[in-house]
C-alpha cells in the first residue's frame, strides 16, 4: 500500500510540475485557434483540481473534518492562485479575475473527489464524484463551448455569424464598444447583434473566429441597421495572417469607408478586391484571421445592429450599399 501511494503522489507530484509551468512559458499565440487558447486555459481548473486532491488525500489533511478541509480548500485556491497571477503579471503576462475563479472551481472538484474516494461511504462516492464532475464542467466551460461553436461553425459555412447562438459573442473582440444579442432589426432569422460603440478613438468590433478558408468563394455581405438620424462614417477591414505577422501596416491590408444611412443598410463586396488590396503583395485567402467594423474619433454613442455576416459563391452584385429607410 505504502508503494501504491509513493507511486501515486509521484504521478501527482510530476503533473503539477508540468502543468504548473505552464502557467509561466509557453502558451498560445495570437493566431492560436479558440479551441487552443480556451483548452490552455482551462489548465488552471485542471492543475488546482489536482493539487487539492493530492494534498487532501496524501497528507495529513486526510484526517481532518469536511469543515477544515472546505476551508484549507478555498484558502489554499485563492492564495495561491492569487500569487501565481502576480508572477504572472511579473512577466509580462495578463492578471485574470477569470483564471482565478478557474483555480477556485478546480480546488473544490479536488475536494470533491477526494471525498469520494477516502471517505468509506456509498453516499460520499456517489455525491462526492457527482459534485466534482459537474464543477469540473464548468471549470472547462470555455473550452467546451468554444468546441462547440467551432462545430457549428464549421456547420454553417458560408456563415460567418448570424447571431442566433448566444455561443456567437464569444467569436467577436471589441473595445470601446458593448455587444449584446438582440430580436430587434434581425435581417435573417431572429436575432441580430447589437453593437453599442462609445466615444472613443477607435471603437471597434471584430470577429476574430470564423472559418479561415475563403479561396472559393466570391464575394461577402453583411446587413446593418442604424439608429442614428444622421448618416454615419464606418470602416470595414479585412486582414490575414501574414498581415498579423508583419506589424499590421496600414496598406497590407483591406480598408473600406462606408458610409452608414439611417435605418436598413446593406453592402456586399468583391473578394477578389479585398485579395488585391495589399500594396505589395496579394493578401492570403486561405488564411484570413480578422473580419472588423470601426469608427475613428467617436465624439457620441452610435448605436446599431449587424446580422447575416456571410460569403457567397457569387460576385457582388454591388460596390456599394443598398439603403432602406
């Protein structure tokens, strides 16, 4: 028995030393696809869940009362998931209120795993387990949405986003801006985005996940509704990887005024321009990363609504918008 448990806390031991470093080197880049990043993140839940179990199975605290073993459990979480956030912030990585509440919810699936299998009881096993495989779901709930809505990205191809999934926020970035899902002003199905943008320099919104591959197809469109009374200046941009790579210069990439009436709007655009658009180069059509909508120098709140952000197999039957009041 002796030998078992040595073996067993050498496993443990050899898993945090891995998965505890990772929270220090290495990691996704920019470029690293969703499912990637949020599988990476979910190491925090992963490695805490480890951790406590091994320290409330193998040591001492074995014996201790559920009470005690709660309490070591969440301070223990918070300390140390708070300290190794600082040293992340140390070395120049990002402090994340989100990575600590993953450490927490991994503290309590090893706490309840533990309990399922040192204490001598059916009730504790079932419960126990019970327990901590629903909070080890939900301490890799990013990872498993993020699969999921690849999927059924990948279902509705040519459809880049048509807002019917709350999943589908979590494709988009933005900054000085708000995002929400709205049944107001949906061009297909019921349901369209609605983008808040706030004064600012350069409020955005950009989808960052969709399917990458577009040398088959044609042309893109999307439909946008606006509140404003007046008509409204916008940018749409379109980049690729190598674009990423090489320092985003303004002229490696494709840039398009629009110009926003009140009420519907519609634009469709030619791919083929958006692959020549580079100054120097043509612009990668297997390897488009971003798809974005910005304004420059935001003095009030713009509010409007995207939807049917899609490619089609046909050319753009116009260069410009279609406006219905």
């Amino acid at each position: 028995m002796q030998i078992k448990n040595s073996i067993q806390i050498g496993i443990f031991a050899t898993m945090t030393v891995v998965l505890g470093s990772l929270l220090f080197i290495g990691g996704p880049q920019d470029d690293s696809g969703r499912v990637i990043k949020e599988f990476w993140n979910s190491g925090h839940a992963i490695l805490f869940a480890i951790l406590t179990f091994a320290l409330l199975s193998y040591t001492p605290l074995k014996n201790s009362s559920l009470t005690k073993k709660i309490v070591f459990t969440i301070l223990f979480s918070l300390i140390v998931g708070l300290i190794t956030e600082v040293i992340q912030l140390l070395i120049g990585r990002n402090l994340s209120a989100e990575d600590l509440i993953n450490d927490l919810i991994g503290g309590l699936a090893g706490l309840a795993f533990s309990v399922a299998f040192t204490r001598r009881s059916a009730l504790y096993l079932l419960s126990g387990t019970f327990i901590g495989v629903v909070l080890s779901l939900v301490g890799i709930r990013g990872f498993i949405l993020s699969a999921i809505d690849e999927f059924r990205m990948s279902q509705e191809f040519p459809l880049l986003s048509g807002f019917e999934s709350f999943i589908e926020l979590e494709r988009w970035d933005f900054e000085h801006a708000n995002i929400s899902l709205s049944n107001q002003h949906a061009s297909t199905g019921v349901q369209s985005m609605r983008v808040e943008f706030l004064p600012g320099k350069y409020p955005f919104i950009r989808l960052d996940y969709f399917e990458r591959d577009w040398q088959n197809k044609k042309s893109i469109s999307f439909d946008i509704y606006s509140e404003s009374e007046n008509s409204v200046t916008m940018v749409f941009k379109v980049y690729d990887l190598t674009h990423l790579r090489s320092g985003y210069y303004f002229n490696d990439r494709y840039n398009k005024r629009l110009n926003l009436l009140p009420g519907n709007n519609r634009f469709s655009f030619d791919l083929a321009e958006i692959e020549s658009s580079p100054s120097n180069r043509q612009m990668d059509m297997s390897e488009i990363i971003a798809v974005s909508l910005f304004t420059i120098d935001l003095k009030q709140p713009f509010v409007f609504y995207i939807d049917s952000l899609m490619l089609s197999d046909s050319q753009a039957k116009i260069e410009k918008q279609i406006h219905d009041q």
